[in-house]
C-alpha cells in the first residue's frame, strides 16, 4: 500500500508529466503532422519519446538506464511502451527526433518572455575530456583548449542569450576557444524576437565589448552595455543563475556524451527541458523556478 505522506508528490508530479506530454504532443504535431501516420507501427510514439527526453532531463537522470527503471516503476501506465526498451533504443530514437527539440522549445517562448526589452548575453565552458584522457586518445571532435582562470579546460562553449527572467531564448555551441563577441549576431538572429519585440538594451561582461558590434547593434536600436564584475547590474546576474540551474539540476556540466552528436542532443535536451519545466510550472501555479521540487 502506498505511504500517504508519498502520494501527493507522486500526484503533482504525474499530473505534470500528463501536462508536460500534451504540450509536447501539440506542438510535435504542428511541426510533423505527417507523424501520427505511423504511430501504429511503434513501441513508442514520437511525442513520447521527446516527453521521455525532456522527462529524463527534468529528473536529473544523466544514465538511460537508471532513467528506464525509473519510467517502468513510477510512469508505467502513463507509458505503457517503455517495458522492454533498452537503453540504446530510446538513445537511438531521441537522435532521429533532436532537430525537433529547439522548435518545440520556441513553441513555448513567447508565453515565458513576452517582448523582452533587456536581454543578457553569456557563456560557460563545459569540460569534455580531463587532460589526461585528450593525450591518451584522439580527441573529441568540435572541442578545443581555452584559459579559464589559471586551469586550461579542454572542451566547449555555451552561449545563451537570455531574458530577465532566466528564460534562455537562443544558444549556441562553439569550440572553448571561440570569442563570446563572435556570437552575439547569431543569438540575436536565433531568439526569433521580430520587428515588434526587438530588444532595446543587450547587456555583457566585458567579453562583448566592441566597438564595430556597439554600432552595428546601434543601428538596430539596441544599445550594448558592458560594465566590469563590481559595476554590473543586479539583473545581469538572472544568466547565471541560468546557468547556475542547468549545472546543478540538469547536469549540464557532467554529461556522458562521447561524440559530438551526442553532446548536442543531450545539452538541446537539457535546454528544452528547462524551458518547458519554467512554463509547466508556471501553468500548475506553482514556482517558476522550482523545477527541482516537483520534478525529482
């Protein structure tokens, strides 16, 4: 018999997961609607396989493994189709559906951010390889080498383009040692923000500072603002508490990708899942960011 002090937690989180999946659902279909054709003929229908992804992601399961026992213990009857899936099927099946993942994140946006007048540019290094590993092998392929602090880090960079309030509206994944300032055109073009909800305001650390992208950006009507550590706004702070969650919750730091392609899915995954986490509970009327509350 269920522990009563268990059941509503499993309650709130089961009713999340239902939501999580009809929002994925519609948004699948909208994007694929030539999909549902062959749903009869899968364990698993894509939309619930992308829900498993962002499922996944949400519970901070790094492992497909330990991730499956979880779904067949807690989700069976919401997901009837996982008995029996191995690990490198649904690993096999989320690869095919990645291109997916961003448009389906970009179907949510405008409820999180609406027209965003103060956007935050930032990036993180992600360490791929230790050193040891980079000279006993041939490398990963997309990573570099890049000074941070007094270490030399091996790996990739992240870059965000956020909003005030920690909603990541575009990212980019660049070897470690690529400039920041190099990446500011292609998030801007990636937030899909429109003539009519263009920014007014980007700020950066000093990474960002430059004249040629002040101007360029000035003619746009967006003004670029780069301030040293002691005299940045408060505000500039919500990017990384962003990063700060995708560390901590989602494991963006520690993931056990071993090829590039790997790697991108499992950080889009992460990223998507933040995204939709912020916006289910938003819906359920429950705290924006305490997505590690209900989701674990």
């Amino acid at each position: 018999m269920a522990r009563p002090q268990l059941t509503p937690p499993l309650a709130f989180l089961e009713e999340a997961v239902t939501v999580l999946f009809c929002l994925t659902d519609d948004a699948y279909t909208a994007l694929n609607p030539r999909a549902k054709s062959y749903e009869s003929i899968k364990q698993l229908s894509d939309s619930e396989v992308l829900t498993l992804a962002l499922l996944q992601q949400l519970r901070g399961a790094e492992s497909e493994r330990s991730f499956l026992r979880d779904a067949q213990r807690f989700f069976l009857h919401l997901f009837p189709g996982v008995v029996g899936l191995h690990p490198s099927s649904l690993n096999r099946r989320v690869r095919k559906l990645r291109r997916f993942l961003e448009p389906l994140r970009h179907a949510v946006l405008a409820e999180l951010v609406g027209d965003p007048e103060t956007l935050i540019a930032d990036s993180t290094l992600l360490a791929v390889l230790h050193p040891r590993q980079v000279k006993q092998s041939a490398g990963f392929e997309g990573a570099a080498w890049a000074r941070w602090g007094s270490f030399a880090v091996y790996g990739v960079k992240l870059h965000i383009l956020c909003s005030t309030n920690r909603v990541p509206l575009s990212y980019e994944l660049t070897a470690a040692n690529v400039a920041d300032v190099l990446l500011v055109r292609e998030l801007l073009a990636g937030a899909c923000l429109g003539e009519g909800g263009i920014a007014r305001r980007l700020l950066g650390d000093l990474a960002y500072r430059s004249g040629a992208l002040g101007e360029e950006l000035a003619e746009a009507g967006v003004l670029l603002a780069t301030e040293r550590a002691d005299r940045r706004p408060a505000i500039r702070q919500q990017v990384e508490v962003c990063f700060a969650v995708l560390k901590r919750v989602f494991g963006l730091g520690e993931t056990l990708a071993k090829t590039l392609v790997g790697l991108v899915t499992r950080i889009a995954a992460k990223v998507t899942a933040y995204t939709y986490g912020l916006y289910v509970n938003r819906l359920l009327g429950k705290p924006q960011g305490a997505i590690k509350e209900l989701w674990a």
